[in-house]
C-alpha cells in the first residue's frame, strides 16, 4: 500500500470510520481489499472498523456466496453531541459527484 506523503502535517478532516462508511455507501458489494486500498488503511483496519460500524448500528451485512453486500442504516444519529445530525446528512456532505456550487446554496 502506497502513502500519500503530506506537507500539510498529520491531521485529516475525516476519521477512518466516515471514510470506510463513504466507501461502502457509494457501493454495498465492495470488497474489503478495495476499500482498503481506496482509504490507505489495511484489510485488518477496515474488518475492524466495519466491526466498529456493525456494532454501533450504523451497517450491516449479509452473506451473498463468497461475497458480502452491506447496507447502510440511515437515519441513524452521529455519534458526537456536537455532530447534530444523522448518517444521510454525512453521506450527503460526503457525495464526492455534488460540486462547490450545491454546498454554497
């Protein structure tokens, strides 16, 4: 797995968690490799974050052959008191297709 070098320091905008759930939520029937390769995380970061994720209700997964397919729960809320809102409002921000045009309003 290749890391981005960064000049802007260690900090990122978006946890670990949000990126994985973006991942699965633009495609349900994504692997595990290829979310981890898409976050820069390994495979047993994104088990245990989709782990993290099940168990706080915000995904679930079901057995389709040799693959699993993933659902997203919307309507769940954040986590944070300070993150007023719900799973729909973060994907929606999250949307990479929406432009700067539609977050100005």
């Amino acid at each position: 797995m290749e890391e981005r070098p960064s000049s802007q320091g260690t900090w990122t905008f978006l946890t670990n968690h949000a990126r994985v759930l973006a991942q699965i939520a633009r495609d349900p029937g994504t692997r595990i490799r290829d979310i981890a390769t898409a976050c820069l995380l390994t495979e047993r970061a994104v088990q245990k974050i989709i782990t993290d994720l099940e168990d706080g209700g915000y995904l679930t997964h079901t057995r389709r052959g040799r693959t699993n397919h993933y659902r997203v729960i919307l309507g769940t809320r954040l986590r944070h008191p300070a993150d007023d809102g719900t799973v729909d409002d973060l994907l929606a921000i999250l949307d990479h297709k929406s432009g700067p045009e539609s977050a100005a309003g």
